[in-house]
C-alpha cells in the first residue's frame, strides 16, 4: 500500500519595500515604529528597506504601512 506523502507548504509570504518619505524635503531618514520597538532596540525602517509580513511585521502592521500618507511602501514579489 503506497501512502500518500504530505508535503508542508510554507505559507506566502508578502514582502514591502520603503521608497522613503514622500515630502524629500522633511529631512527623514528613517520612520521609527515605537509599538514595534523592543526596550533596548527601537524599530526603524530606512529607505529601500525590505519587510517579510510576518516575519519582521504582522499583516495589520503591514497594510497600515501601505496606505501611510508622509512615507510611501509598495508591495514587491
């Protein structure tokens, strides 16, 4: 009897890319996410910066970041 062999897929995973902020003019350089940052290490996201939802953010995170009005994300495969 042959059994059938389950293969674990792993989940997709999305990935955004920061472009920077959409003013070039306000001197930013990094978007620092304060609910996000850990007691000893805050958490910054820099221009050309690649996020893997969920590894480095959860999905609520990540679709926040793409309609943000002063930086600018897109989604990348």
């Amino acid at each position: 009897m042959a059994e059938a062999k389950l293969e674990k897929k792993a989940p997709e995973q999305r990935k955004i890319v920061c472009k920077g902020p959409k003013d070039k003019g306000n001197g930013a350089s990094a978007l620092r996410l304060p609910h996000l940052s850990k007691k000893d290490k805050p958490f910054d996201i820099s221009q050309g910066q690649t996020l893997v939802v969920p590894r480095d953010i959860s999905e609520k995170d990540a679709d926040k970041l793409l309609q943000m009005d002063s930086w600018k994300f897109e989604e990348v495969k």
